[in-house]
C-alpha cells in the first residue's frame, strides 16, 4: 500500500487519495460526531469475520435512525475494492459514516441530509502483535465516563480516547474501564475477559458494552472446544485474581493480559488457554 496521504479512498462514490479526501465544515460527524464506523482486519490477505462487521454496521445505523442508499451488497464491494486498489495484505478496512451535512447548524437533523460515506484502509503490523502476545500485556484501570449507548458503533469516541491516553500515560496497552459499582465493563477498544477456574466470563450483551465481533467468533470457538463460558459482570477485584486474563478486537485478536496497572495476573505470563484460543482464532481465520 502507498504512502498514507496517496492510499485510495473512497468517498461518496468516488475513488481520491485519502489527501484529497474532505468532507465539509458542516458535516454533522464533525459538529456532533453524529455518525458510526465499523473496523475490519485483513490478515494474511483475507478478510476476518467481514460479515460479522459488515451486519453490525447496520444495526449501528438502524439504532442511529439513518438511511444510507447503498445496500449491504454494495458497500461490501467497496470495502472489497479499496483493499484491492490499495493492495493491502496486512492491516484494516475503516468505513465511517455521518448523517451528513447541516448548514445552518442545528441539533435536531432534518431528514432529507445526504450521509458521508468515507473507506479506505491502513496498514497495520500484526506480526508484532504476534510477539506481543507472548508477552502479554499491562493495561491500566480507568472509570467508564462513555454515553450510555456503548451499543452503538458511533463516532463519539470522547470517553474511549481518555482512557485510551490514561493508558498511554501509564505505558499500557489498553485501558480496563469499570463502572460506577467498579464492574468491568469493557476496553477503551476491546472487550475484555477474565478466566476463572477453567471458566471464561465477560461482560452480557447490553447498553453498556459493543457486541464485539471478535468476542462472538471466541464464544463461537469456546462452544465448539466445550470450553465453559458465561456472560456475566465481574468486579475490578475478580479481575485481579483471574487465574487468566485476555483482551479481544478487531486489531488484537486475543491478547493476554498480564498486568492490571501495579498488579500481576496470576504468575504474570500470557495463560495457557489465552495461547490457545489465539491459535485456535488464528486458525479460523
Ligand atoms: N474497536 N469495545 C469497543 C469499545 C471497541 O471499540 C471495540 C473495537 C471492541 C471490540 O470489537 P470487535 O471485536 O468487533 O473489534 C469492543 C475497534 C477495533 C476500534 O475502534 O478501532
């Protein structure tokens, strides 16, 4: 893939070099991050779990009220042919899209606007997160500050992004958020797990946390393997003497978690069936 600013992007309904690629002042992702995205890994030359990602886009835009005029079909040979223009082997296909422009500026939309729809791709380097993994990583604790519709994919990235630098700060890999009664909700970008006594646990499906893609292709695995596994809250303490620890997304797979800011998971190695699961994920995909 090319330099950055010359990878191809596709944006309503044309193909520029993402330089050239602009939307206007107006927008109402850019005024009110009124819009949704989705991210889709491409490993090894192939897509994971496009469909998955795809479906979820959907519901993103159902739950948001917008109506975009290109079907399920065509938004996927666009997302199909900007891997191929930008030859991308290894990386992530990004698409947004915003409700579209409002000029003059007004809270309440009207509903005749014309969606932005912007996708292009990014080169990532999974083969370092490969050897990442061996080690596992830290992640540092921050209170869940998000909306209360972490369901939906939206563009509202404020709470994720200040954990996310709370994470940096603290030379972690992901920031564990926690809610107001110190349940572990989900990651800045992840969702996360804990295994106890040969049992897998995270967080059930609500307002509160994204249906990762990744966490359901896992349970898909988990079911497959008769490994034992529950949707159910965990407290900041049961995370810290989980027996194993682990991240899942889109960009990491499954990655071990083995330190919780000063805390060490278990004997502060990636858990054997942390390893596992990644192979086995690996493997599917
Ligand atoms: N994030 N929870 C949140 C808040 C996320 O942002 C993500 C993914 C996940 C995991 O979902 P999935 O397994 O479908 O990737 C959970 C993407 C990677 C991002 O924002 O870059």
């Amino acid at each position: 893939q090319k330099d950055n600013l010359m990878t191809t992007c596709y944006i309503n309904g044309k193909y520029k070099p993402l330089g050239k690629s602009t939307v206007s002042v107006t927008d109402r992702g850019y005024q009110f991050s009124d819009g949704v995205y989705e991210v889709i890994a491409v490993f090894k030359n192939e897509f994971v779990d496009f469909k998955l990602h795809l479906n979820r886009l959907f519901v993103s835009l159902k739950k948001m009220d917008m109506k975009i005029n290109l079907n399920k079909n065509q938004i996927e040979s666009i997302i199909k042919k900007i891997k191929k223009i930008n030859q991308l082997e290894m990386g992530i296909v990004y698409i947004q899209i915003t409700r579209g422009d409002q000029n003059p500026r007004e809270h309440k939309y009207s509903n005749n606007l014309k969606p932005n729809i912007v996708i292009y791709s990014i080169i990532k380097n999974f083969e370092y997160l490969n050897k990442l993994a061996q080690k596992g990583v830290k992640t540092s604790l921050y209170p869940d500050v998000r909306w209360q519709r972490s369901d939906i994919k939206s563009i509202s990235l404020l709470g994720n992004v200040l954990a996310a630098n709370h994470a940096k700060k603290n030379k972690s890999h992901e920031a564990v958020l926690f809610d107001n009664k110190n349940m572990i909700t989900e990651g800045n970008s992840s969702s996360i797990w804990i295994i106890k006594k040969n049992k897998c646990i995270t967080h059930p499906l609500n307002f509160r946390i994204l249906k990762g893609c990744t966490r359901h292709k896992l349970i898909s695995i988990l079911k497959k393997n008769k490994f034992k596994f529950e949707e159910k809250k965990f407290s900041i303490t049961s995370l810290l003497n989980a027996d194993e620890a682990f991240m899942t997304s889109a960009t990491n797979f499954i990655m071990p978690i083995v330190k919780v800011d000063k805390y060490t998971i278990s004997n502060g190695k990636p858990g054997l069936n942390t390893l596992k699961f990644r192979n086995l994920f690996i493997n599917a995909i």
